[in-house]
C-alpha cells in the first residue's frame, strides 16, 4: 500500500489522502470528523455499452446488452451469503448503480463501518457465477427493465439515441431489453467480470470519521493481489452525423413528449478535458435556456414550452450530445421554436453578466452536492472513474472564463447534428 | 457513534407560528421549511393555483426570470412552493435552501436577502393593471399549464396507480381527497379568488417552519414574527378519521401499461403507547422495510416476482400499504404472499433473525439521521405532527427493548382493507419506432 497524496482542497473545506494497493487498486479517504455515518464506493470504468472487448488471451467476445447490469445483479448474490442478508445483518444501507461506462457499489452506515467494507471489498472481488444462479435473477431483472419500461422520460431518451447514433452502445438502456436480458448466460458475465473486474481497474473512495492509517492497513489484506492485464474494450465506428433526423413512437402518454437532440464533434477522450466540456456546455445550455433566460421566457410567455422543459448535455469519452426536452401540443411547431432559439442565441452570444451569475450559481449548487460522507464517497468515485482528482470539478468551475463559454456556444446547435425523437400519444 | 439525546428547540415566534431550530455547522447548506396549513376544504383549487401564480413573480421581481437570477445571484439558493394534500389538511410548502456563509466569499450574505424574497412573494405579489389583484395574463396561463399536468397525471403510470389506490381506498374521507380539488375546480377560479385565498393562507393556516444547517434560528425566528405577527384569527385543523374498514375490497383498474402495480391497504388503530407505536413501525419494516423485510426476501429474492416490494407506514392516518410493480399474471400469487405473510407475522410474530436484522437496520438509521439536514428535518417534523416529540436516543432504547411478541400483537392490529391493481389492458402493445433516414 502506497500512500500517494494528501489533497487539502480549501473550497469545498476537505482533505482527502490518495492511495495505491500492490495490485493498483486506487483508493481515497476522506475524513470527516464529528460526522456519524461512514460510506464506501468501489467501481470501475466497466459499463453497459462494453458489449464488445478482447480478452487478454486474444480471444474476442461480444456479449448482449445489458450484460454488466446483470453483473452487477449477480455480485450482489454473494458466494456462501446474500450480500443482502450480511449488509443487513450489520444495518447497512446499499445498493449499486450501472450506468453507460462505469458500475459500482456502495454502502453507507452508523455503526460497524469496518464490517461494512470488508463486505463490500470482498463481494465485488470475489463472485460466484454459475447458470443456475444466473437464470434465478432473470426474473427479477426483467421486472426492473420492465419498471423503465413504462416511464416517458426514459423511452424518450432512448429513442433520441436511437436517432443520433447508428451503432454506438448507449442506443440501448444500461439494463439492456427484455430479449437481451434472456440471452445473457453464465458465461457472458463471467468473461466480463474476468476482463474488467481486475485489481488495477478498481478505484474505492471512503468516506467518514475513520483512522486512515487503520483502513488502510486494513484494505492492505483485503484487496486482491492479481495483475492479470485488462481486457480490451472494442467500440464500433460511427457515423459522424445523426441516424436519423426524426424518430416516432406511439408511447400512452397524453400529450406528445419530443426530445430534440444537437450532436457535438466527438467524445473527449481527456478525463480532465470532458469535465471541463460538460461544465462550459452545462454553462452555455444555462445561459440559452434556464428559467433565468430571456429566451426561456419569451417561450414560456408564448405556450411553446412549459415546466416540463429542460436541458442537459450528455458526454463521455466518445460521445457528446446536447437535449433539449419538453412536452407540447405540437411538436414539428415545438422543434421549429426551440432550434430558432438555439440558433439565435448561438448567432447573438450569451452575456457576460449572466455567464458570471449562472458560473457563482453552478458553484454553490457543486458544493451543496458535498454535504454528507455518502454524498461526497459517491462524488470522489466519480472523479476517480473519470481520471480526475477529487472535487476537481470546482477547480475547474473556477477556471472557466467568458470566452469559453462564448466560443461554445457559437458551434453547440449545428443543425446538420441535430435529430428529434417524439412519443406520440397511442390512446 | 451515540444517538441524539435531544429534540429541537420549539419556539412560537407569531400566533399560530412554530419553529423547529436544528442549528447545524457541519453542513454546508442550509435550508428553511415552511409548511401552511389549512383543511381539504373548498379554497384548495385556489391555494393550489396560487403557490403557482405566486412564483411568477413579485412587486420586486415580476416576473419568475428575476426570481430565478435573484436566487442565482445569492450562489445557487432555491426557493420554490407547492401544494399537496398532508394527511388530512391541505398544504402549501415553501422550500428555501442556500450555501452557509463560511464557504461564501468574505462579507457575503445571503439570508437577509434571501428572507425579504419570500416576504414579497407572498405580500407583495405582481398585481394585475386596473387594480387586479393578480395579472390576467398570468393566472390563465399558470391555470392552462395546471389543467395540463393534471391531465397528465396518467403518463406517470406508477404514480397514478398509487393516487387511485388511496383515492379509492379513502373514498369519503378527507384522506382520499385530491389537493387541487378537481379540474372543473381550477377551470371555475378567479384572479379574485386566488386573491381571497393568499389572504386567507397568511391571516389564518397554522404554520410549522423548520430551519436546519448552517443558520443562526434567532434570523428566522424574527423574521416569521415581523411577517406573521400580526395574526388573530387563526384555523382549527381537523381531527384526523381512522374508519375500520368492514370488509376487504378489491378494484382491478386497466390502462396501456407493460408492467402492472399493485396495491395492498390495512388500517390500524391509534396505537396506545409510545411503546406500541414503536411495535407498529418495528412490524411494518419486518414484513416490508427494505431487503431485510420479508416480502422483499420471498416475493423478490425466492419467488423473483417483483424487482422491489416494500411496506409503508402513513403513521398519521394509521395505514400500512404495501406496493410492488409485477406481472399482472402475478397478482394472486402476490396477493396471497402478503397475506400469508402478515397471518405468520400476526400468529407468530419475528423470527430471532429477523429481529436481528430489524432491530439493527432502525438502529443505524436513528444513529445516522444527524448527518443529513434533509433526514433530520424531516424525522423532527414527523415526531411534532404526530405530537410524540421522541429523541432518536429514547426511540433506540424502546426498539432495544421490544419482544417479538409485541411486534405479533402489533401485527394483529392491520386491518386489511383494500387490493388495488392497475394492469395493462388487452389492446396494449408495444409499438416499433418507425424512422425517418438521415438526408445527410
């Protein structure tokens, strides 16, 4: 065990001490006296669109959607014990999470945190997949795609992916469809959780009134020792412009529900590079369309768009898209409005003054987001999943000027990137 | 870690007015709650419409823009209203939150500020031209968007099962009743009634105001005297109804849906003690508090017939509901599973593991309360509404206390009373997108 770093990070007020296992395991611990809970998150950047890899041996594997979901399914069964009964037997709150690039596992307690993280680092570490226990967690796992199934927000989403990317793995939900959740085998998980599951892809954040030396003394007989390489992640090559320009679905909804999407040039690579991307874009969407813009305004006045308007900006390191989502009566007049408004703002340029407002409002609505042991574990993990330092995201907050809000605003809505998906009410 | 010997300091600041202080420096947000509370009765439509009208826009800032850049001018601060049904009252919450000072820049604050908003917003609101108390413009536009997502409801399929099953399940009972009153309600207001009803709400609901984190509670305590001091007249609150219900009901209701939700409903009486209001809650989180209940172990984990299935205690009006998501072709299977589960419960109370289980889970979530000003809050708010005022160190030590067979006899107080499910209807189907190809 190496201890790498001590971050005091005036900010947001904490001190977090970065570590390395023998195996390379990344680890950070955050102090936090005088608080009761302490909280524990171990993942990897390993994720539902790694559908496609190389295993170290050269032998190729493709495996259906959904696959690292239902891993993360599985783990939970434990070996000898449910991971359930041991986390509950100790009071633990946990759960874990899949999303497009990364899967993790989290607990938060009171009382017993050592028991807890033995718990945590043994279970991801140490599964046992076989085709009986796998079958046995089909059902369960089709009523919770099946759960999504029938929220608005979510088939949306989808379908926009659906229309601006051809191949690209987030064209599909993270829990994969009900089809692909029936293909998935033993061997599938087990091929996945040998080439990603490995010592130096695993990072684990810590948060809590601990003894820091004593946890990582502790974690030292813990973490396994293995430097068996990873497996090679596989992407296919896509298309540079959208799939489609418009998409339908009949959906029971009321009134139709449209996403329109604006495609940007690519992914970012560059752990430190996408943050910065998504803060600046996060910044300019703000600047274009928060309640506190003219532009939201006027549509607002007008009845083009109501409450159910947002948008965000989606990215990792080979993608990136804008949405722009709402409810309407009409939604050929709904994207007509909303792509005017974008290309005017994009003509027009955002306000220095209101770029320094929505800039001091980003920053307090980041350290908010500090607040509790589990609250900032869950957050230092995901830094270290995306190659940042903790809280690296306020530092980057602070270094983002004018111009470069300015600039990104001027190529963020290209209409040639852009595609809309629409449910359309079936009843 | 120890738990909390203490309940927050109560102070009365104005008639009518009570203020839980949850001082808290360790955090770095701070937050006020303020809860205004008056009876189901026929002015809902209205005070539902208002929290609406209200956030467009004040005599200082007229429209919801300035609003907005106000509160992103003091660093992110929110500050939003609604209105919900609370048990049986009808309430119209406000919700502000801002950074603590230490983490703002030297000779920043931000609460005075902060404070004079709210003030405006319910005082000082944007009139309308020729002396209306509200702009035309904006109580049509606020009543068409609410008369929209009203009608909307539906689309959030899970959420609409859960709102029919209480609705049917407290038909005649204030408890059943919806916060905006109907549509036709809202279609029939005017700006003169909206106006009726902000006076109304400020001269007379009883209000319970919460501040926790980084906030000095001397600030708040004043400003809740300067803005409601003046009161005189003030709302009496009704008794809440605990019907027992004669026989069980089932309603099966059918919508395009893929995945059905079910509903199960049992009454309990007022228990008599602190003791066996413990027992109630340790009974209902055996059967369903999470992945060490019972249903969640069997239902999920042997019989993999739900993704989750959790047990609920409305601890006011003295019902336990259990909800699951699950195949329609499921429904009896799961039905019977509760049933038999509750009847093994009832007869024979825990097992020693599950009270194991049980009684550390409760334990770990009263020891870690004190870390999230939401969770404090809320528990505090929930001990004064219920008027049992227990310190989570007092609630340990009844929970370490209790036997297996006062969790039993609590058990045997569930009166089932109604299964509800929403299911898909038979002309549902899922539809293949059909696409347009890209011209580029």
């Amino acid at each position: 065990m190496k201890i790498l770093e001590t971050i005091q990070h005036d900010q947001s007020g904490e001190t977090v001490v970065l570590a390395q296992s023998t195996s390379g395991t990344r680890i950070a611990l955050c102090r936090t006296p005088g608080f009761s809970t302490s909280s524990g998150h171990f993942g990897l950047r390993f994720g539902s669109t790694d559908t496609h890899f190389r295993l170290p041996s050269g032998q190729e594997v493709e495996v259906p959607g959904g696959s690292a979901h239902y891993l993360e399914h599985k783990l939970f069964e434990g070996r000898e014990e449910k991971v359930f009964d041991r986390f509950g037997k100790l009071g633990a709150r946990f759960n874990g999470g899949t999303s497009f690039r990364t899967t993790t596992y989290h607990f938060t307690t009171a009382s017993r945190f050592q028991e807890c993280l033995e718990v945590l680092v043994d279970f991801v570490q140490h599964p046992l997949i076989t085709e009986e226990r796998v079958d046995k967690e089909r059902g369960i796992i089709e009523q919770e795609v099946r759960m999504y199934a029938d929220h608005p927000g979510f088939a949306g989403t989808f379908l926009l992916h659906e229309a601006l990317y051809a191949k690209h793995g987030i064209r599909v939900e993270p829990g994969g469809t009900v089809e692909d959740v029936r293909a998935i085998h033993a061997k599938h998980l087990q091929d996945c959780f040998d080439g990603f599951y490995r010592p130096s892809a695993m990072c684990l954040s810590l948060a809590g009134d601990f003894d820091t030396d004593e946890v990582l003394a502790f974690l030292e007989s813990r973490l396994d020792v293995d430097d068996t390489p990873l497996a090679t992640k596989l992407y296919p090559t896509e298309p540079t412009s959208p799939h489609a320009d418009w998409l339908e679905r009949d959906f029971p909804v009321t009134r139709p529900h449209v996403w329109i999407g604006w495609r940007a040039e690519g992914g970012e690579p560059d752990g430190h590079q996408r943050l910065r991307t998504r803060l600046i874009n996060s910044l300019v969407l703000d600047l274009a369309f928060d309640v506190s813009s003219d532009t939201h305004a006027d549509l607002y006045r007008r009845g083009v768009i109501d409450d159910s308007f947002g948008c965000h900006w989606s990215g990792d390191s080979d993608w990136g898209h804008v949405v722009a989502s709402g409810l309407c009566d009409d939604p050929k007049l709904f994207v007509t409005e909303i792509r005017k408004a974008a290309e005017a703002f994009a003509m027009q340029g955002p306000g220095e003054a209101d770029f320094e407002r929505l800039k001091r409002a980003a920053w307090g609505g980041l350290i908010s987001g500090l607040q509790t042991p589990t609250a900032l574990a869950g957050n230092i993990l995901s830094s270290m999943l995306g190659d940042l330092r903790p809280f690296e995201m306020l530092d980057a907050l602070a270094g983002i000027c004018f111009a470069d809000v300015q600039q990104a605003a001027k190529s963020l809505f290209h209409p040639q990137q852009s595609a809309v998906a629409v449910l359309k009410p079936s009843e | 870690m120890a738990f909390l010997q203490t309940i927050p300091e109560l102070r009365r600041p104005a008639p009518g007015v009570e203020l839980l202080c949850l001082p808290e420096p360790r955090f770095k947000r701070a937050q006020l709650g303020l809860s205004l509370d008056l009876p189901l009765d026929d002015g809902r439509a209205a005070r539902t419409l208002l929290s609406e009208v209200l956030q467009q826009g004040s005599a200082a800032h007229p429209t919801r823009r300035d609003l907005s850049r106000a509160l992103q001018e003091a660093y992110g601060a929110n500050c939003s209203l609604y209105a919900d049904r609370n048990g049986e009252n009808h309430r119209i919450g406000i919700s502000l939150g801002w950074v603590g000072e230490r983490f703002l820049p030297p000779g920043n604050i931000v609460v005075p500020q902060l404070l004079e908003m709210v003030r405006q917003t319910l005082e000082e609101p944007r009139r309308g031209k020729d002396g209306q108390p509200f702009d035309e413009e904006v109580v049509e536009r606020e009543r068409k968007l609410l008369m929209q997502r009203l009608a909307e409801r539906k689309d959030d399929r899970p959420g609409y099962a859960e709102e029919r099953f209480i609705s049917l399940m407290c038909e005649g009972e204030p408890y059943g009743l919806q916060a905006w009153d109907s549509e036709q309600a809202v279609a029939a207001l005017t700006a003169d009634d909206l106006e009726q009803a902000r006076m109304e709400l400020l001269a007379t609901a009883k209000i319970t105001a919460v501040v926790v984190g980084p906030c000095d509670p001397d600030i708040i305590a004043a400003w809740l005297a300067d803005v409601f001091g003046g009161r005189s007249k003030l709302a009496t609150l009704p008794e809440i109804g605990r019907p027992v219900p004669a026989a069980i009901r089932e309603v099966r209701e059918q919508l395009p849906m893929d995945q059905a939700q079910f509903h199960y409903g049992f009454r309990y009486p007022e228990p008599a003690d602190k003791r066996a209001f413990e027992a109630l809650g340790f009974a209902c989180s055996v059967l369903g508090g999470g992945s060490h209940g019972r249903l969640f172990r069997i239902v999920r984990e042997q019989k993999s017939l739900a993704y989750g299935i959790y047990a609920m205690q409305r601890a006011r009006k003295g019902l336990i509901t259990v909800a699951a998501g699950i195949d329609a072709s499921a429904y009896q299977e799961v039905r019977d599973e509760v049933d038999k589960q509750l009847a093994e419960l009832q007869q024979n109370g825990p097992t020693a593991e599950e009270m194991e289980m049980t009684l550390v889970n409760r334990l770990d979530r009263l020891r870690g309360l004190a870390d999230s000003g939401y969770e404090l809050a809320t528990y505090f708010v929930r001990e004064h509404t219920l008027g049992l005022e227990r310190s989570p160190a007092e609630r340990a030590a009844i929970l370490q206390d209790l036997k297996p067979t006062e969790i039993a006899e609590a058990a045997r107080l569930l009166v089932p009373d109604m299964v509800y499910l929403l299911e898909p209807n038979a002309d549902a189907s899922a539809v293949q997108p059909e696409g347009i190809p890209a011209q580029a």
